[in-house]
C-alpha cells in the first residue's frame, strides 16, 4: 500500500485479497468489518469503513518510516431471525 493511493484503490486491493484467500461468492466491501492496528502504535484495532478512515489511517503513519499495518476484514454474518406465528386465546 503507497500512502498516495486513493481509498477506492486501497478497497480493490483488501478485495482482492479477500477473493483470493476465501473465495466468498459475492465480494462487496461492505459485507466485512474492516479493521487495522499499527504496530508502532499499539495493538488497539481502529475501524476502517470509509474514506475518513482511511485518511485516519494515512495521518497515523504519516511520520513513521516504515509502519507496519496489520488490516483484518472479518465477514459480517447475516443475522437469520424465525418467527412462529402462534394463536393465543385469551379468556376471562
């Protein structure tokens, strides 16, 4: 990753390597909680979901030589809620 790439290049990328090393059937960036840590920093994971984030990111390691960025993406699961219908019968 170069510090001058746009957000829109660095998003192709974390896809890219999303398709190859999990092959989902559908890839869309807002299907994965996107994450990153910067060693030099800390271990706290930040949130990386959009453009300010990752201009976020870009101002954080701006001073250091060569930071070394972990980025997780973690696939959201698709909540499933059943519901029964059930009949209830009130009386007095």
């Amino acid at each position: 990753m170069k510090k001058e790439e746009p957000f829109d290049t660095f998003k192709a990328q974390l896809l890219q390597c999303i398709s190859e090393g999990l092959e989902p059937a559908t890839l869309n960036f807002n299907s994965y909680k996107v994450t990153y840590t910067i060693r030099h920093i800390g271990d706290r994971l930040t949130t990386l979901k959009n453009e300010n984030d990752y201009k976020f990111l870009l101002k954080r390691t701006e001073d250091i030589t060569n930071p070394e960025v972990t980025v997780i993406a973690e696939e959201i699961a698709i909540k499933v809620c059943i519901c029964s219908y059930f009949e209830f019968t009130f009386t007095n």
